[in-house]
C-alpha cells in the first residue's frame, strides 16, 4: 500500500483521523470545530457524531480469493524466514527443559539439528495458519470498539492454530526428536502441542491486534509494516513469559521415557510434578532464551508477514 494514501482497514474512508477509544482523553488541547472525544464512531452528517454506545459489533466483507492468496504466500514466506533465523535459540531453549539437563542433552553442540525438517514445514504450517487467521477473523462480527474485537481474534488464531498444527506436528516430531532424541508419538505431540500453542495465540494475537489498533489510533492513520513488526515483539514476548510453564510441561512430556507417569500425557500431573521437584525456577526454565526468541521472532514473523502480504495486495 502506498504510504501517501493509508487508511484505516474497514473503518471507512471519510475519516481523517483514526478513531479514539470510548470515553478517551484527548492526547492534546481539542482543535477548534473538532468532536467531542465521546463520539468517535461513526458520522451521521456534518456535524452530527453517533455516541460509542451506538456502535454495533460489525462484520468484515468476506476476503477476496486475491486477499487469500495474499495471506497464505505472505505466511508462508514469513514462516519459513523466523524458523530458519531463530532455530539455534529454539534448540538451546528444549535442551534447557530437557530432563535430562542441558549438557547432557547436547549444550551448544549441534544446534542446527533438526532444521531440514523445520525448513520443510514452515512454509505451509505458516500459511495454512494466517489463511485461516485472516478468513475466520473475516467472518466474525467486529467491531474497533465492540468487545467482542478480541473474542473474535481469539478464535480465529485458535482455528488457524488447529489447522497449522496438522502440519506443524510431524515435523515437529521430526525435530526434537534430532534435538535431544527422545522417544515420542505424533498423536501425543499433537494434542499437547494444541494445548500449548492455543493458550499462547489467545493472548498473543489479541494482543497483536489491540497494540496495532492502539498505535494507529495515537499516530492518526493504519500502522507500516515495522510497527506491527514492534507490536509483535511486545505480544510475542508477555505471551511467552506468561505460557513457559506449559511450553515446560509440553517439553517433558515429549521428551520422557515410554512408560513413564509422565509420557502418559497429563499437562497437570506434568506441572505438578516439575514443581515439587525443582519449584518456580523449574516451571520457568528457559523463559528467557524463550522470550528472547519469540520476541525477535514476532518482529520478524509478523512483520515479514504484513510487509509481504502488502506487496502482493
């Protein structure tokens, strides 16, 4: 999109200026002939301004087959971009939650094992993921001041999450298996990965979007493509930090012996478990290589994947 000629996606095209949250204070003095802060949605006529309470939850048009083409090549490119940067800090961060210990799972050894694997399936878990995304997220009431903008975000990353991981397993499997060599199934891996990946979505992209919204609001117009990349880094990293002790319990489960109490799958029993024995540092190892990579990977992935997905449109 050129950048002389940004506007807010569907919030129309009349507005000079993006809209103000319910009830905000202006940032400055108000201009002369400017409308009160309390009615910032919506214009009847000159003059004439539609109070929040009157703002009803909207849907976006359905995507276009160019929209979703768009989505899925700019995932995918993104996907495989973050993937092959980050992988080094993805490897230290599972030996760091081994339960074998660091050293013993391979230190600082071959930390690019695994990464054929990773680079064959990131490509089409990541756009499988974001076609999915931008589809659901484009059929769910919206609205930028209704609270349902977040439920609606909130599903539609929980859907492409479950489609993503379809592909995302196997590999998945493949790669940690090179990592540290445990013994695993995909079928456990998947459902754990679903109850790790979903609850890290959930307040990861809501977050994304809320931060973006935010921004635009402050600077007057749709944010470029560097600042959603920021957006992304701040959403990636609380999201990491507040999920690690599912990203623990995930690890140990993938990584433990057949026929141990803990391969049997049990998320809880499993956090259970690491807390009598190592407590709030064990529930938190690797947090912050954790945060570090998924921080820098949110810049590069959502970043590169609004950057790419404007290209094409």
């Amino acid at each position: 999109m050129h950048s002389g000629a940004r506007r807010p996606p569907d919030r129309g095209s009349g507005a000079p200026r993006w809209p103000r949250p319910c009830g905000a204070r202006p940032l400055r003095g108000p201009r002369p002939g400017s409308p009160s802060p309390r009615a910032v949605l919506g214009r009847a006529g000159p003059g004439r301004a539609v109070p929040c309470r009157a703002a009803a939850p909207r849907r976006h048009p359905h995507m276009e087959p160019r929209e979703s083409w768009a989505a899925l090549a700019a995932g995918g490119v993104a996907g495989v971009c973050v993937d092959l940067i980050l992988f080094p800090l993805d490897t230290v961060k599972t030996r760091l939650q081994s339960p074998q210990g660091f050293w013993k799972a391979g230190g600082f050894r071959g930390i690019y094992a695994g990464v054929p694997s990773t680079a064959i399936g990131s490509f089409p878990n990541a756009a499988a993921f974001f076609i999915t995304y931008e589809n659901v997220k484009s059929v769910l009431p919206h609205g930028s001041a209704s609270y349902l903008t977040p439920v609606t975000h909130m599903v539609a990353a929980s859907s492409g999450e479950v489609v993503a991981c379809l592909i995302r397993v196997p590999s998945e499997v493949v790669k940690q298996r090179a990592q540290v060599s445990p013994s695993a199934s995909t079928f456990r891996i998947l459902s754990h990965t679903l109850y790790h990946e979903i609850p890290f979505s959930l307040v990861q992209f809501p977050l994304w979007e809320a931060l973006k919204d935010l921004w635009s609001w402050k600077q007057g117009h749709v944010v470029d493509s560097w600042q959603s990349a920021v957006c992304g880094a701040f959403a990636g990293g609380f999201a990491a930090a507040v999920t690690t002790p599912l990203d623990v319990a995930k690890t140990r489960i993938m990584l433990a012996k057949a026929g141990s109490a803990t391969a049997r799958g049990n998320v809880l029993a499993a956090l259970g478990g690491i807390w009598r024995t190592q407590g709030l540092s064990g529930l938190f190892a690797g947090v912050v290589p954790r945060m570090a990579a998924i921080s820098l990977g949110g810049f590069i992935f959502l970043g590169t994947y609004e950057k790419t997905r404007e290209l094409l449109l």
